[in-house]
C-alpha cells in the first residue's frame, strides 16, 4: 500500500457512514467502484496526474475516490439500499 491508496478509500467510502452497519458487499463494491474510477481516470481526475512531485499521483487517486463517494451517497440517498439514510 502507499499514500494515495490511503488517502483515497476513506473519500470513496464515506458514505457507508451513513448506513447503521453495511454489509460487507458494500465495503467491497465501493473499493472496486474506486479501483475502476482509479484505472479510468474519470474527467478532470488525470489532468491533477501532472501536479509536481507526489502530488499528482495522491490528487488523481483523491479526485477519482471522491466521484464514487458521490456516487455511492446519491445512490444511498435515492433509497435502493434498505436502511439508507
């Protein structure tokens, strides 16, 4: 592990901190969510790649973490998740 991974699976899965205990499947989707959004880069997140020194690398992991901690929250606030919020 390394910094960017810690720093980054804290801002993905914030939203489980809405749910009174989530499941395991959850923890598991939302770090596959992040991975997938880590891999892909979603808009703007690879443009933050080209910050100086470590930056870059910390900062496009953070930018993709916090598109699935959205996600996932809209997804909990929607209510498809018995139990949500």
């Amino acid at each position: 592990m390394v910094i960017d991974e810690i720093a980054a699976v804290p801002f993905a899965a914030w939203p489980l901190a809405l749910l009174h205990t989530p499941p395991w499947w959850l923890w598991l989707a939302v770090f596959i969510a992040w991975r997938l959004a880590d891999i892909v880069k979603p808009f703007p997140a690879r443009r933050f790649e080209s910050l100086p020194g470590g930056w870059g690398i910390v900062m496009d992991d953070l930018m993709s973490a916090v598109y699935v901690g959205v996600a996932f929250w809209a997804y909990f606030r929607i209510g498809w998740i018995q139990g949500a919020m």
